[in-house]
C-alpha cells in the first residue's frame, strides 16, 4: 500500500464508497436480519453516510514558516491497525474505518462483533474483490470470519499491530 501511491488509496477508497452506496439496501437487510439490532432504514442511511466519510480529503499537508524556521506536516501511516467493530451498524463502522485508515495508508485486521461478523465478512469480500480489480492491491482489509475475545487478545497482542481502534460498549 505504501508503495503504491495516493492515487491507489484513492482508488481504494472510491470502490469501499461506491460499494456502500451501490448495496445499501442490501447490506442494510442483511445487516438487521443477522444482528436484530436497529431499524432497517436507519441501517441504509448509515451506508450512504459511510460513503461521504472523509478519507484523501483530510490529507494535506502543512508548511508553516517564520522567525524559527520552516516547519513541514506530513501525514504517515502507522502501518497495520488491528479494528475492533460492534454489532450496530456492523458494515458502516468497517466501511468508515476503512475509508479513513487506507486513506492514511494503513491495513486493517478486523475482529468484527460475532453477532455481525457474516454481514461484515459479506461486506470485506467485495471491497477486497473490488479494490484488487481497480487497483492491483490486495488484503487491504483482512477479517477474522469467526471472532472471539481469544482473537482479538491475538490482535491486541501481536508484534506488527501497531494501533488499535476499538468501537464499541464496555465489554
């Protein structure tokens, strides 16, 4: 990913928006049919949302020069992420993390709650399939398909994570 340039995150980033959109009404079904969480509409509405989460957009970078000298903000990716999502809103959570943290240039291992870990595994493997015939890039989004708290103490504990990002309630 770091390799390939911002015009690939770019890309990737598009195909996760585009596919949101394309299966909102879709996803959104399948979403509450296996969580029994929410309202369906609300569950579309979150998917269209998703799609208008900033990624490249929040990637600018910042010269500021004075008395002291020039100082340069650049943006760089962490590298692998280990992305823990909740039951509610299963697919837009992924969806949103997804578009900020590839947009960063970053890779995320996704342990997915288990109550919406089809539906987020349903939603990883179009995006996978979508950017990898876009872009060339592939695993940019990798998720456990059977989650437990043993596989995200696996996350949480492993040596390439280099962030987490937890989105959830207490447990």
């Amino acid at each position: 990913l770091a390799a390939g340039g911002l015009a690939q995150r770019a890309a990737a980033v598009q195909v996760i928006r585009d596919l949101c959109v394309e299966n909102a009404d879709e996803w959104g079904r399948i979403e509450l049919e296996e969580t029994k969480i929410g309202r369906l509409d609300h569950k579309i509405e979150k998917l269209h949302t998703a799609a208008k989460v900033p990624g490249m957009e929040m990637l600018k970078t910042d010269a500021v020069s004075g008395d002291h000298g020039l100082t340069v903000t650049e943006y760089a990716p962490f590298g692998v992420l280990g992305v823990i999502t909740p039951v509610t809103h299963s697919i837009p959570t992924l969806a949103c993390n997804a578009i900020m943290m590839i947009a960063a240039g970053n890779t995320l291992v996704v342990n997915p709650h288990p109550s919406g870990a089809r539906c987020a595994a349903l939603a990883t493997r179009a995006w996978t399939r979508a950017i990898r015939e876009k872009t060339g890039l592939d695993n940019l989004i990798c998720l456990i398909e059977k989650p437990t708290l043993e596989t995200a103490d696996q996350i949480f504990k492993h040596p390439d994570v280099r962030m987490l990002v937890v989105t959830g309630g207490p447990g």
